[in-house]
C-alpha cells in the first residue's frame, strides 16, 4: 500500500492502471484493488486529498492533492501573518515576497490550493509570467500532472518561431511584451495562468490575448496576492490567495489579508 | 503508516519528531515507531528513498528522495532519447529543451537525482539562474528542504540593497552581471547550484565571485546538460546528466548522451 501511495502521492493527476502495479510489485490484481480502497478511506478520512478509481478499459487510479477549507483559511491566515512583517516593506510601498516564494514546501501547498480552487477546469498547460511567479505555477502543474510553460517578458525568446503580444501594465501605463515559443501550447489548449501579483490586471489581459494567438483558451487566472486598488480590473474571474491593501512607510505597517475565496471557499464557488 | 508516508514524501528532508505524528493521528508513540520501522523496510526494498530515524531530544524521522543507480542510467537515458529528436534543433546548433525542463514529473526525478548527487553536501540554499533553470532548481530545492534562490541577470532587481557580479560569459565571450538581493543568502550559507546548461563555465564562475560577495559557499555545481566543447571549462568539481557533443543541422542529428556520473554513478564518487 506504501509502494502504491508513493506513486499516487509523488505523481499526482496520473492516472495508474492497477495492472501498473500489479506488474511492479508482483502482487494480484484484487489485493492492489484492495490496497486502494483503503489507502481511499484513509485519505478521505486524513485529508490528505482524493483517491479516485476510474472503471472501464481506459480506467485506474489516480490522486489528487486537495485542500481542505480549512488547510485553506490557515494557510492564507499564516501567510498574511508573515507578510505583515515591518521588514518586508521595500522602497516605494512594495513588498519583499521573494523568499516566501522559493519554499518548496509553501508553495507547494499552494500549488495544492491553486489545483483546489480550479479542480473542475481541467487545464492542459499551467501558464507562468517569468520570473517571480515560476515556482508557484509549476507547483501548481505538479498537482495537475499537466507542463508549466513560462511566457518571457520581452522578445528576447531563442527558441523557434514565437508569438509575441504588447500589453499595457494596469499600473505603470506603459507599453510591454510577452513571448511564447509557438509550439509551447498547442491550439485548442486549456490554459490556467497562474501568476504572484496581480495589480491593474494589465498582465493577465496580455495573457488572454496571447492565448487568443496561440488558438488556446484561458480556463483560469490565479494569483497569490491581488493588490485592493484599483479595484477595477482588466480581467475578471481570476482568483487571489491574499489581498494588499498597502503600506504605510512611516509607521511600518502591512495591510494584507485573506481573500474571500481563501475564506469562505468551496470548490464550486470559485471564479464564477 | 499511509499518514506518515504521505506526511514524509510530501515534505522530503524535514525532520518530524515521532510526537508530531502521535499526536496528529492521536496513536501513541510506539505504534508511530513501529509503523516508520515498517515503512523504512518497504522503502528501502522498493528503491523509494530513505526513511531515516535519529535518536535522541532533537531526533525524529525524515525521509530522503533517492536515486539508485539504475534509476538514474534510465533517467538520463530516457532524457538523452528524447532529446535526439531532431525536430529539437534550434537555428545556431542550439537545442530546444524548455518543454521537458517545464515537466513537474520529470523534474521532480532530476529534483532527486541532484539531492542523490549531492546528498553529502548538505546544502543550506540551492541557487538558480533566472529563467529555464528554476524548475530544476526548485524540485532540487524541495527534495532537500531548502529555499531556492534565484540570480537574476543585470541589475534589475527592485528587491531592496542587492549585490551584483560581472561574469564573463564562457561561450560569447560578452561581459554580464548577475544580482542577488542582499538579504536572500545569510553569510556562512551553503550553496548549491543548479543550472540547465554549461558551456564554458562562465556563469557558474560568477555564482563562486557573487557567494564570495555574500560570505556564503559553493558546494556543489550541477546541470542537466553540459556541452562537450570547449574541454576546458572555468569551473571543475561540476556534476552533469547528459553531455551534449553538438548537432549535424543538415542531417538533422543531435549527439548527446549519459555523462560518466549517470553511469557508472555512486553518490560517494560524485565530484572528487
């Protein structure tokens, strides 16, 4: 049951037949039938995510990393707790997130809650704007088993025939490009863009645009932190871990908390 | 046990005290022990990794992603295949490699093949170089329970006071800069870096020149592709998977293969 958990577990959204591990680990069909109906049991029972058993020829098993409501609200709470640290505020009312987003186990219980809130989308590709928010989406592919493709600021791209679109950041007002090798997402492709930061929404609207080039449709947008102005956007739909509210450099306070979807989050509710 | 397993695989390298486990599971102490003696059997027979316990106050039980050594001769193998393909050429002999470094899976094994390499070093932070490297670095990241830290190129970084190097690019022979914030890598830090390509060595150089800046250590060079050309590189003690030894662009073939360590590897012989 171990042996069949660590597969599960470290490749998650893959589906297994049970002759895969049959085969592997020389054991009959019905006891690794059984294994995986408790092994079922106890994850529901532990949330430790979805074991699903698929019948039929093109059928198996597979896992799904889930957070629970829960695990959401104190893995927001938690987060927001660590950002409001007074040595977090850079120059100009930013806020320093990088190390935050280089644990591998934060974000990866991140990539969790991302796969959480778009569970039914069934996305073929995760998208990720270069540099920052990299580890975020490709943990987040991790959970969907489906590849990260990472859009290149610029047309700086040495990879092939590319497909380039200008975007007006939200905040700055000024004129940028993205880049994407073509044959990175393929056409008729399920697309969930999944970014750290989202201000005006500038960026997203590139990533809409881009996905109209490459024949690909945007299924989702994700981020870790929205900024609470503007509060209108250029995209809508998309879906925040946290809110910024903003700084205040004399008195060295963060404003940050929780989105509503962290808060009150069901699966079904999100994005619509 | 799945509990545990799934706890351990999760969060690889994090030592978890056996009352972390009695008290989320409300079992008592004894049972979680023999279950991890158990799980420790079935992972060393089944080639999962290594579940070790440490006696004593600060002991506890952690468990290591490993790579034995048919594992990692498939995996470089398997790699090398796929990249023969010579729809992979790229205009300029380059290769076209993005699509595989953006697999969760794939990476997530080159994550632990890394962590096998590299197990006696015991780094405290692995380092990337912005942009195709940070997959790669961030499953290595993860099967060590380190943060990942990123390099950016030029001097870019809106991250509060930075420290930048200028590096001679081994293969171009053009002078650049690569920056770090200042705060990201604390003085006396070990380092690991992980990278996608080396040719000349150059960038790796600069990674030794920016370490020196902060107080910290290298300990460890590894890339998935190192070029055969030029022989001599600015750096030795590097660890490769595959060594890429050119493409024929009007017979569309790609030679690339294993590198020594993939093949005749064992994790005391690496880099000596």
């Amino acid at each position: 049951m171990v042996a069949i958990a660590h597969r599960l577990f470290q490749e998650p959204h893959k589906l297994f037949s049970l002759g895969t591990f049959a085969d592997a680990l020389g054991a009959a069909k019905s006891t690794v039938s059984e294994d995986i109906a408790a092994l079922r049991q106890v994850c529901e029972r532990l949330q430790l995510g979805r074991v699903e058993t698929l019948a039929g020829a093109a059928g198996g098993v597979r896992y799904t990393p889930l957070c629970t409501a829960t695990q959401m609200r104190e893995l927001a709470e938690d987060l927001a707790a660590r950002l409001r640290d007074p040595a977090r505020i850079l120059p100009g009312g930013f806020l320093y997130t990088t190390d935050l987003l280089s644990l591998p186990t934060l974000v990866g219980r991140l990539g969790a809650a991302f796969a959480t809130f778009f569970a039914d989308r069934r996305p073929d590709v995760v998208l990720s704007m270069e540099v920052k928010g990299i580890p975020l989406a490709l943990m987040t592919a991790r959970a969907f088993n489906v590849p990260l493709v990472t859009i290149r600021r610029g047309g700086r791209v040495t990879e092939g025939p590319s497909v380039t679109v200008n975007y007006v950041s939200g905040s700055s007002r000024t004129v940028q490009s993205m880049t994407l090798p073509l044959r990175a997402v393929p056409p008729g492709a399920r697309a969930l863009f999944i970014d750290d930061f989202l201000r005006g929404g500038g960026t997203a609207r590139g990533v809409y645009d881009l996905m109209r080039e490459c024949q690909a449709e945007v299924v989702g947008v994700g981020v870790l932190i929205e900024a609470a102005q503007p509060r209108e956007k250029l995209v809508d739909g998309y879906v925040s871990v946290l809110v910024f509210e903003g700084v205040d450099e004399r008195e060295g306070t963060v404003r940050i908390k929780p989105s509503r979807w962290t808060l009150g989050h069901t699966a079904e509710a999100v994005g619509r």
